[in-house]
C-alpha cells in the first residue's frame, strides 16, 4: 500500500503499548486487533531497551505485513529500517521529521505528536505525513499533558491539511462525543488493549467510525 493509500481508509489506529501489556502478548493482541478492524498498529515501548524493542518489532512485523496492515514503531527509526516497517512516530521532544526522513526508506510514513495548534502547523511544515492531536482527555498514558478537550478539533481539520488522529483518554464510552466534535480518525490505546475482547472492542469502535458523517478520505 502506498502512502496516499493508507490515508484513504485509515480511521482506526492501535497502539501496543507495553504500559499495558507484556512483550509475550504482543503477537497475539496484534492479530486480534487485525481481526477488528484495526487501520495501523504502532508498537510503543518506552521502558525496554533497544535491542528488545527491535527483537519484538522483527517477530511482530511479519503478523502485521501478513494482514497488510502497516506496523508504526514510536521513536526508532533505525529499528523501522531494519524490519523494513511502514511507519515511524516522533514526539515533540524527539527527532525531527528531517532526522528520521534521512534514516529510513523513502515510502516509510512519518507521524508527529502534536498537542497545540501551532505544533501542528510546525508538523505540516516540518513535512509529516500525519499528525497525532492531543492528549484530548486524562490519560495514564500521558500524564505530564493537560488534556486539551475537544473544542479545537474542527480547528485544526480546519487549519492543517494533513490525516489527523485524535489521541488521548478514548475508549468506546467517549468516541461518540469525540466524532461529533470533528473526529475523523482516532487513536485508541488503553479501552482497546484491557478490552476483554480486544477484537469485538475494535469492530465496535471501527463501526462507529464507519457510520459518522464527516470523514472524507485525504491523500
């Protein structure tokens, strides 16, 4: 799949964030948000080492091309060379856009936390392929971030000519709320990962994506 394909339908983006669950489970979560419907699967380890992220990227990678859906490693972008993955995410404290482009393949995808307008703006600048927006609510996962809500998510659709993925505190029980602010496309972590049925958890939501009026695919 080409860059501009993978933004025509994406809607769901899933993160493996090692926060949540052990490196043994990683496979087995990784086909199991495939079989819900999962757009892209980013494999986020802050607390393992190198070596360890780029063993679990190598044996996850395979699962995901299998299914043809593209695998995101958050920060190494050595590691997504070497297994050849889909897609890079960078934070605002990590390297830029330019360091990673200058580091992997030139159809590996380039994604950017954002949590301002003028961040996101910088991100467009800076020539990322799409934008992270949020923390929208309190989440775990973040716990240095203010929660930026919601009032500003059909200003940057607006302003930023880029797919934009909602992160932030979004589970089931809130995705309606966060669509009918503008949401196209969402980032689910923590609901989808302690789901007790991680695939049924993604239909779900996929399902609600699916049905909302205001998406209109981007290049």
């Amino acid at each position: 799949m080409t860059k501009s394909g993978i933004w025509e339908t994406a809607r769901l983006y899933g993160i493996l964030d090692l926060a949540y669950i052990s490196p043994t489970e990683a496979g087995r979560v990784a086909r199991e948000m495939i079989s819900g419907g999962v757009d892209l699967i980013q494999l986020r380890a802050k607390r393992q080492t190198v070596s360890a992220i780029a063993a679990l990227a190598a044996d996850i990678h395979p699962i995901t091309s299998a299914a043809g859906t593209p695998l995101v490693i958050n920060d190494h972008a050595e590691i997504a060379r070497d297994i050849a993955a889909e897609g890079v995410h960078v934070g605002q404290d990590d390297r830029s856009v330019a360091e990673v482009r200058s580091i992997v393949s030139a159809d590996c995808f380039i994604g950017k936390s954002t949590h301002s307008l003028a961040q996101a703006k910088r991100a467009v600048a800076e020539g990322a392929d799409y934008i992270g927006w949020g923390p929208l609510f309190a989440t775990p996962t973040k716990p240095d971030y203010l929660p930026i809500g919601l009032d500003e998510i059909a200003t940057v659709h607006a302003a930023v000519q880029l797919p934009i993925f909602c992160i932030g505190g979004i589970k089931l029980e809130n995705l309606g709320q966060v669509v009918a602010a503008g949401a196209r496309r969402v980032v689910i972590v923590s609901g989808l990962l302690q789901a007790a049925d991680v695939a049924e958890y993604a239909r779900s939501a996929k399902a609600l994506l699916n049905h909302t009026s205001n998406f209109e695919p981007q290049k």
